[in-house]
C-alpha cells in the first residue's frame, strides 16, 4: 500500500513543487536563483525530456533554451537581411523607373547569334 500511495502522490503533486535552479550567475548579488515553472504541462515536458537525454532537468531545460535562442537569433537576423534586401531592390526600383527606356538585358548578355558574349 505504501507503494501506491507514493506513486499517486508522486503523480499528483502541483506543479508548483517543479522547481529548476538558475545558474548563480544570474542573481546579481551572488549566491542561487531559483526558477518556479507553475505551469503542469512545462513541469511534465522538461521531465520527460531530462528522462529521455538522461540530463538533469536543469540540464534539459538548459540545453532546450540555448537552441531555441539559436533558432530565434538566426531567424531574426535572416529577417533583417531580408528587410535591407527589399530597401536595395525597392531603390533600384526607383532608379530604374526614373531612367529612359527599359535596359534589353539579351543585348548586354548574347552576340547577334544568341551566344553568350
């Protein structure tokens, strides 16, 4: 009976006993910090990671952060790439159009056999 009674409280404890240790880095005047994940299915998922990489949860939850950053940072960058991309063909859009006729890119590019120049 005793058995049963552990696993049920071990299933049924709130969520709110999930607490994940911050690296002491982050407290500014030394000493630990602690992370209180009240969120059940947060608490669960960072278990069941931390069970299959065989990591500490802080480990886990570690690791999951620093590649979700990754994954943010490139994606913003990639972003910002793309806007001064669209500013470049939007002024070359503007030169183009204030210009005299339209440029035959055929004649710049092949001889008057269709070969490349």
């Amino acid at each position: 009976m005793t058995g049963f009674t552990y696993q049920y409280a071990a299933l049924h404890t709130p969520a709110r006993r999930c607490k994940v240790d911050a690296p002491p880095k982050f407290y500014p005047r030394g000493g630990s910090v602690s992370l209180n994940i009240k969120n059940e299915e947060t608490c669960r998922l960072a278990g069941e990671l931390a069970r299959l990489t065989g990591e500490t949860m802080t480990g886990a939850i570690t690791v999951a952060l620093k590649q979700r950053l990754q994954r943010e940072r490139r994606q913003r960058g990639v972003d910002a790439r793309l806007r001064r991309m669209r500013a470049i063909a939007d002024r070359c859009a503007k030169l183009l159009s204030e210009g005299g006729p339209p440029v035959d890119h055929g004649e710049l590019l092949y001889d008057e056999r269709g070969l490349p120049k």
